[in-house]
C-alpha cells in the first residue's frame, strides 16, 4: 500500500492522478491532498478522499478526521510515502525539498522544480537516499526506456507534437488569440502548459528537466516533432539501437507508471492503442529558429545559474499577459527573451538567490511586455513579407 | 573475453557475426568456425580467426593450429563459452541441443531449431541452465523492450516489412519469378530468408519462434505490416504502454547485442538512424489471408507436435524448387499447405521423431511440388479476372 500525498491535487495532473488511484484502492491510499484556488474541488476531494492532512492557499471548512496542515509539514510527513509534485510555478519547490530531506519518494510533473533548482534538488536526493521519478510523458518514455540497460544512453530524443501552430508563419503567429492556443490538438493539460505547448518553451524547459533527471549534458538531448504523440521519446544508446515508448496520449499512464514501479497495472479505464488506426508517425527535425522561446530555454539552461529560475518567471509572467489578452503570441518569447538579456546571473545560486530571481525576472517582465502592448497597437504591416 | 564458435560462419549472419567479432578483437575471441558449402570462404576465414576448431561438411585442407570437428563437438567444447547458430535448415538441431546440454549461452539465428523442437529445446535450457538469446532483429528487438521490466507483457508486435510483394495481386503474385523475389528491398540476407520474407513465410516462423522464446499464448504476438524495417518490434505491457526498438536494418546490430549483453558496445562500423532521412513510420495490421504461408505457419504453431516440422521441411524443398524454376511463387505455398494436410501429427515428439516428420514432408512436397510443376504449365487465364 503506498501513502501517497498529491501537492496539486487540483490542477490537471493531480485530478488525473487521483482518477488512477480511484481505479487501485488496494495498492494505493491518498494520505494528504494540497489545492490551489479550486477550493469547492478541493472540498470534493477531502469528502471522497478523507486524507489525513490536507492543505489550500485559502482558508477552507474544517473536515473531521482531515487536518489542515502546510505543504511542506505534508511532503516531509512520516506517514506519506510519496509525494507527487504537480503544483504550478515555483510552488512545488520547497515542499520537493521538504520530501527529498525526509527522503520520501518525490514523482515530479511540475517542470518548474527541476529547471530552477536542479541542482540543489539532485543534491538533495543524493544526500538523503530519496527518489525523484518523472511524471511528464516524455520524461516518464526515456525513463522506462532506460529500465535494464546497464550503460549510459548515448542521447535521448524528445518528442514534440509542435503545437497547433507549427506550421504557421511569422505573421500568421502573430495573431494567435488565448482562445485559439487554449486549444491543443492532442492533450488534456492546464492552460499554462498548453500555451507553453504552443510557443515551444515547454519543450524547452522538458530538455533542462531531462538534464537534470538523466545526468546528461544539452548536446545529448535532442529534439523531434511528431505531431500525433503517440511516441512519447526515445533513447539512443552506444551501438545506435534505439528503444521508443508509445501509448495513447492519455497522462494518466505516466503516473501510474510512476505509482506502480517497478511494476505495471493493469487499469481498465486506460485506452489501448489501435494499430488499425495509427497508421502514420511522422518525425521531422525540429525548427528551432521559429520558435524563440525554445532557443531561450536551452540556451538559459546551458547557462545554468540563475537563469532558468529567470527563465520560467518571465515566461509564467508573459503566459498570463498573453492570456488576459495583454500582450500578443510572439510577444510572449521577447518578453523572456529580454528578461534573461538583462538578468546578472549567480553561479551555484541558493534556493534564496533562486527565488530572488524569480522575483527580479517577474518585475521585469511586466515591465517590459507593458512597453510591448503599447507598441503592439501600432500598425505592423512591415512585417508581412518576413 | 568471449570464446565464440560460430556454425554456418560461411551464410550471410556467419558473415556479418565476424564483422562484429572484427571490430571487436578485445572483447570476443573466435574459437571455432563451422561452414557449409562455400569452401573458399570457409578456407579464408580459418586463416584469418586460426580458430582452435573448424567444421564443414565438405573435404578441407588441413590447417595448422586449427583442429577438423564435427559442429556436436564444437558446440560442447569445454573452450567455447558462446555459440551462435547461424546454419540454415535442420542443421542446426543437433549442435544447438548438444551446446545447451553442455551449458552453452546459445545465440539462435537459425528459426528451424525453434520452430522445429521448441519444447525439447526449452526443456534442455532449463536442465542445463544454459541461456538462449535470440539474434534475429524481431526477437532481439522484442529482448531489447522486455529488459528491466518485472511483468509478462500483454502482447508482443513482430513487424512484417511485408517483403517486396505485399501489395501484388493474386494474378501478379503467380508472375514473380526467382530474380525478382531475390531482390529484397530492405535487408540484406540469405536466399532461403529472401524468398520467405517475400511469402510471409519468414515471418510465421517467427511467430513460432517468439512462441517459444517468450512463452506467450499465438493470441498473445500480432503482426504488423511497417515497411520501412526501422520499427523491428513492439511490446505492449500491462498498463497499454507499449516498447519499440528501432535501428537502421542491419543484423549485424542484433549479432552484437547478443554477444555484448547485458552491455551494449559502440561499434564505429555500426550505422545510425539519421531522423533527418527518417521522416514517415508506417503501420498497418497484416491480411493473413492474402499469404497463405503466413496462415499455414501459425496453424502449424498452435497445432504443435510434428507439423511445424513439417512446415519446415516443406517450405524449404518448395523455395529449393522455386529458385530453380520448378514451381511458380504461389505454388510454395500451395505445396506447403498439401503437406500439412496430408500429415499425421506426433504430439510432444522426440528428436528422432521430428526428423522422421522432416524427411517424410521432403518426399510429400517434392512429389506434390511435381503435380504442380505439370499443372504450371497450362495457361491460366481463368485467373486473371480475381
């Protein structure tokens, strides 16, 4: 029986993780739950659920036999034995350092933890014998790619389903509205993860979690896109044989794989993979320069230091203006773009100086899309022949 | 350092074996050769690898350092640590059982030996702790995925490249001749296998094969028609997640996996899948009933005892007297499923058995294969409207 604490739980990825554990009552027991600003779905989940401790950023009814308590009280709680990160932003960070310290397993979908922090958080788990699993579909293909093999991968291939927009020109990006990106073609996500679906910058902060979570360097990681994500990534290993996972594009798989490692469950909600259906995968090289926000994230992740904490503030920042209709698509990669152009990064930063940054980069972007809004009321036709 | 005797070194993965153990000198040492007919090459390769041991079932010179023994011996010799079948028909039969029952890891790249005596086979591996592995791409490509997991899996996919005539009507089928039969677009490989691949043949005794080697149920291994033989095969799992392994068509990648497990070597010999070239993966589910080769393997599969012997034996006399114009494309199968209707199956047979079953389907197909032969001859107009 795994004790299981969902920090997130409802966001996409905590709502999915509990329809998994709905479907194996007997291997797993949900002994903490953490929302957000849902707070009736979170009410929901403690009355179905009745976790030992539960926690919200506001202030909730009393639950008999349910006890109000911090997310990092939770994630390092003696009676959880795996915590699944599914917050947004930087919320997951301390409460993923809090449970790697009381050397809980931690399975990590919010992508922001690793980026930020993976350095302090590899360090962590290393010094307390505690797990970090992956929940993202991509890293969750590499990671079950890699079972058995005894020797290091000699790159790994992510694969990118390139957004609805992939296609589209400079212009044609340019006048992208929230309700058109909102509409991914192939997953059931949260709104912030499918915009950065459609910018890239997803992708992008994929390849600096797979750097952290495989121990490989940027020039091993490389980029697909295979618009019907039916592979979900693929390791290439010394003698150029190459393993892929495949499934249905459902994220409940990941974690329940995630839940039942070593092992695999039989689940049968789960959908199967029709290969009457699947006739064509196709996979092209990515083309990195139409997508900037992808650049910045690797090239922030090369860097190291502070700037993927700038990284993901600018971009978490530049999301919401997008899509409170303040700033246009594109504008959503300049905005970080400027912020990293501008930051002084700190080397071997402290998870102070991380959320220092966060803080700094946040500030700047406002600031600079505000400048970007007013310029984007001005006529752009000089861009049409570009 | 692995001590490696090779039987059927002279055929094409004898060949490609060698050109691994070539640019690995340091890691596997060639103790014995064992060849067919091609003579000179035989001869050629003694003087290279001066193996302790050689075998050929024709009149040779004699070589300094290098002892004459019959494939049996070698196959049990106290210097040899790693045997690869790579003879073709029977004769693998006897040296496989005497390398297993001397405790041998055995590397099968010969389908008769499993399709012929797979109970018998398993049986001596078990007594004698000896290991098999497989070396043909589908096999090894099923190996590859089953490595680090803890559970049976749900089913397992060999892709079918579905040979050069997989889209041939049945009038076209009846035209092919020899020539064009041999020309085999995708991997390089001996006439027999060419000629299988083409009739589907090749890939009901894989089916047999993968039976035997993952003991899973016939319902349990589908087939799937993808072309390009970059997909080599799949595994599905309990949980709808699904492994691929996938790699350029070259056998010589299995050859070495199957000497360097559980390791993996970087062969610069080896070529890479290069995704720029890569750009479309095509599946589609096999129509069993336009091969009836296909269908005869797997019918003989689930009936067991001596039919797939049979099956066996008839094919290879039918392929024998295609090649050399005695039957037309269509009639191997024809032959093959007349030999399996006239047969009377032993249930769980001996050795002694199997090749008694054997050498009556030879003489069954040779005389059915000469009815045909006269009735080939007749214009067959009637056909041409199907």
């Amino acid at each position: 029986m795994k004790r299981v604490a969902i920090l997130g739980s409802t966001g996409s990825i905590g709502q999915q993780s509990l329809d998994v554990i709905r479907a194996m009552p007997d291997a797993v027991q949900v002994v903490a739950l953490a929302g957000g600003r849902n707070l009736n779905l979170l009410e929901q989940q403690i009355r179905e659920f009745r976790p030992l401790l539960f926690s919200s950023s506001v202030q909730t009814d009393e639950h008999e036999g349910s006890e109000f308590a911090s997310m990092e009280v939770i994630a390092g709680h003696p009676d959880v034995d795996f915590v699944i990160v599914a917050t947004s932003g930087k919320a997951g960070l301390g409460p993923t350092l809090a449970a790697l310290r009381a050397g809980k397993t931690v399975a990590i979908a919010s992508k922001e933890v690793l980026v930020m922090a993976g350095e302090i958080i590899l360090r962590e788990a290393e010094r307390h014998q505690a797990r970090i699993l992956p929940i993202d579909s991509e890293h969750s293909a590499i990671w079950q790619c890699l079972q058995g093999e005894q020797n290091e991968p000699r790159r790994i291939i992510l694969t990118a389903s390139g957004g609805p927009f992939y296609r589209y020109s400079p212009p044609q990006l340019d006048q992208i509205t929230p309700e058109q990106a909102l509409r991914h073609p192939v997953w059931k996500m949260g709104s912030k993860v499918t915009i950065d679906s459609a910018t890239l910058m997803n992708k992008g902060l994929e390849v600096i979690e797979a750097h952290w979570l495989f121990s490989l360097p940027f020039a091993s990681i490389q980029i697909l896109i295979h618009p019907q994500s039916i592979v979900h990534s693929m390791v290439e290993f010394a003698d150029g044989s190459l393993k892929a996972q495949l499934g249905p594009p459902d994220m409940r798989l990941p974690i329940q794989y995630a839940l039942s490692y070593p092992n695999r469950w039989l689940n049968p909600c789960f959908p199967r993979l029709d290969w009457s259906e699947v006739r064509d995968l196709n996979f092209e090289p990515v083309d990195c320069g139409r997508f900037p926000c992808l650049n910045s994230a690797i090239e922030a992740g090369k860097a190291g230091g502070t700037y993927p904490a700038v990284l993901c503030a600018a971009d978490e920042v530049a999301v919401d203006l997008f899509l409170s209709h303040g700033i246009g698509f594109c504008d959503i990669g300049r905005v970080v773009q400027e912020a990293l152009q501008q930051h002084h990064s700190i080397s071997q930063p402290s998870i102070e100086q991380i959320l220092g940054a966060d803080e700094w980069a946040r500030e700047c972007a406002l600031n600079s899309s505000l400048v970007r809004t007013t310029e984007r009321e001005q006529p752009r036709d000089s861009w049409r022949g570009s």
